[in-house]
C-alpha cells in the first residue's frame, strides 16, 4: 500500500530539464496536433510548455502535482499567455489524476519517479497512469542512468532500466522501448495494454 505524499514533493523545485534532449523525450511520447498529454509531476512546467505547442490549441496538456508553489506559477505563467490548452491541478498524483478513465494519449513522468518511489507514491503513481490513458496511450518515463555522479539523485534512489521495467510491469503496460536523452538521462516507453 502506498503511503501518502507529502505536501511538498521530495525534489519540487529541483529541475533537470537542461540535461534532458526534450526533442527526443516528445518524439517517445508520439505527441502531435490535437492529442492530450498528462505531464504528472510537472512542477513549474519545464516539459509542460513546449509540449502545449505541440497539441496546438485542439490538444490538451494536464500538469498535475502536489507542488503547489510550481502548479500556481505554471498557471500564472499559461493564463498570462493565454494558453487555454494548460491545464494545471494540485493534485497527490498517486492518488488522483483529476481526468477520466481512458481520457489521454499520453503520459510523461520525467526525472520523479524515483522521488515519488522514495516517497512510497511510487505504485500508485502508475496505478494513475494507466487508469488515464487510453488503450495503446504511451508513457515515457524519463530517469537519470543508475552509473556516474552528479548530478542527479543518490545513486541509491535512481532507477536502472531494468528497474523501472520491473516497477511498470504490473499496471498493464507493454515495452517500446529504451533511449538515451543525454549524458546522464534515459527514457524508456511503455504502450498501454
């Protein structure tokens, strides 16, 4: 059973998106006009603005997360531009993902799932993945690679490939596959079953 997160994430605040190759994370993810996308531990929205453009205004974005100081700044920055396909919530991601059964095209859970495993959200972070998306939905999840230093978490807290399969197995879904998105990062694909 999965305990309870805490109502500031392990990492919120911390952002790795400058190491991550983004063009390769959203050609993982599929994503193109018109589709829906849930960025679940988004923070402030690294991941979250650009894949808006990509959806274009016929696609949707929700950034969920427990972060509350992220979330209000993501929807400050979107509602300031006019970026009415954004669209943030604080939510406890292991517990409710506020969308319907089925409703996403797409999940991307980039460099948190460690701290939400580390936290013991882990698994029903994924629980929550799967409800949301769509028979055939993707989710990418990108993590730091278990060798090196830093940056990234501990080396104790990271996921190895291997790992992480092993973590998502259970919640129906079926590999793509595995890429590097740069010196210190992967991502890995699964298909919703």
């Amino acid at each position: 059973m999965d305990m309870v997160m805490r109502d500031k994430p392990i990492a919120a605040g911390k952002s790795s998106f400058d190491l991550v190759d983004t063009d390769t994370v959203y050609r993982e993810l599929g994503l193109g006009p018109g589709m829906v996308l849930v960025d679940i531990a988004s923070g402030a929205g690294n991941y979250t603005f650009p894949a808006a453009a990509i959806v274009g205004p016929r696609g949707a974005v929700h950034a969920v997360d427990l972060w509350r100081e992220g979330i209000e700044s993501l929807a400050s920055y979107a509602r300031e531009r006019g970026l009415d396909n954004i669209h943030p919530a604080v939510t406890d991601v292991s517990e409710d993902i506020p969308l319907e059964d089925g409703a996403a095209d797409a999940c991307l859970i980039a460099t948190a799932l460690h701290d939400l495993v580390e936290d013991g959200a882990g698994a029903g972070t994924l629980r929550e993945a799967a409800r949301v998306l769509k028979t055939g939905g993707r989710l990418t999840v990108v993590e730091f690679n278990k060798t090196g230093g830093p940056p990234g978490p501990p080396q104790h807290v990271r996921l190895s490939p291997q790992e992480l399969d092993d973590l998502v197995a259970p919640f129906g879904f079926s590999k793509v596959g595995t890429v590097s998105t740069g010196e210190h990062t992967y991502a890995t694909t699964y298909l919703r079953d």
